[in-house]
C-alpha cells in the first residue's frame, strides 16, 4: 500500500532509491511499525533494492577500461572482480 506522496520508484534516480532503502531499514529495525504497514514497507524496499541493483548493473556496463597490447590502444568491459 504505497503512500499516494511515494515517487514511483522506476523514476528515482539511485541516490533517491538508496535513501529511501536505508529510511526503510531504520523502520523496520526499530520495530515499531504496526504489522500491515511493515509489510508494504518491506515490499516497497524490495522494490527500491531491485531498482538500485539494476542502476549499478547499468552504470557496471558502461564503466570501460583502457587496454594497451599489440593491436594498439582498445577498451573493454571492466573486470570488478
């Protein structure tokens, strides 16, 4: 049951979604959110944790790194492992 004030989540940028994320977190830890309202939250943060894994993804796949070998100077993807 979202609040008719939430800003649909597919239009937050990270930063929102985080901050929203870890609001809920607070919430949820304190435990002093009646039951049915713990629930929407918790499925809201599962939304907005979705979301922010989905930015990351995105921003991992445009994130390149410079490789100099024997052809010359190319890029590929970048190895965060």
């Amino acid at each position: 049951m979202a609040d008719a004030k939430e800003k649909p989540v597919d239009k937050m940028s990270f930063e929102e979604a985080l901050g929203e994320l870890e609001g809920i977190v607070k919430q949820l830890e304190a435990g002093e959110v009646e039951l049915e309202k713990s629930i929407a939250i918790y499925e809201r943060g599962a939304a907005l944790k979705a979301h922010c894994e989905s930015r990351l993804k995105s921003a991992e796949l445009k994130v390149e790194q410079i490789v100099q070998g024997a052809g010359g100077v190319t890029t590929e993807p970048a190895n965060f492992e």
